[in-house]
C-alpha cells in the first residue's frame, strides 16, 4: 500500500512533495479472488481521483513500477489506465515513468532489487 500512499500524498499535498515512488502500486484496489472481473468500481474511483488530482507535471515526478509474478501480475492492465491518465495530464518522460519487471514478484526482495531505479529518477536531472 506504499505505491498508493505516496501517489495519494503527492495528489493532496503537492506543495509538500514534488516526487512520488510508487513501487508496485496495487491499482487493482481489490482482493486476490476478484482479479477475474478485470475493472471494478474501486479502481475507476481511483482513477476518476487521480484524473482530477495529479499535480502538475511541470513541477512533480512520478515513478511507477511493477513485476510479472505473484499479486504484481495482475497490474499490467489497471497500470496501463493509470498511465493513459497521466498522459493525458501533461506527464512526459522527464517526469513519469513506468517499468515492467519480469519475473520480480510482490515482495521486499524485489522492490530492493529495483529501489535504486526510482531514486534516481526521482533525484536526477
């Protein structure tokens, strides 16, 4: 639930923080059993928020992420909204991405192989 937090906290108090590492970020919003109905009304809330809340691009960075394995493989699906939506809010390449891990799972193991890629995203130049 770090993902959503941090993406939560950049939306409501953007004058606070400019950079957002959202690791694994669980936009599904539901249990493991639901995964089959593909879209729900939880995750299109979210995503009505975000449309309305991202700050702006011009002063704020976003790092998403996500692996293949374990709850992580369901994601692909709802990121890929999450990123239309963040497009369409001005975001380019020089503050937002989203990676795909193959083979890396839900688990600390994982997110410390890759912390390393959002700082310095959210660091660098």
């Amino acid at each position: 639930m770090g993902g959503l937090i941090s993406l939560y906290a950049i939306c409501e108090y953007p004058e606070v923080f400019g950079g957002a590492g959202c690791i694994s970020t669980h936009t599904p919003m539901i249990g493991v059993n639901w995964f089959r109905k593909y879209d729900n009304r939880m995750a299109k809330s979210f995503r009505k928020y975000l449309a309305a809340k991202l700050p702006s691009p011009e002063t704020h960075k976003i790092y998403f992420d996500f692996g293949t394995k374990t709850l992580d493989a369901a994601y692909g699906p709802y990121q890929k909204k999450v990123d239309r939506l963040m497009s369409a809010a001005g975001y380019t390449e020089k503050n937002w991405t989203t990676i795909k891990y193959e083979g890396h799972d839900h688990s600390e193991r994982s997110w410390n192989k890759r912390l390393n890629v959002a700082f310095e995203f959210l660091l660098g130049k």
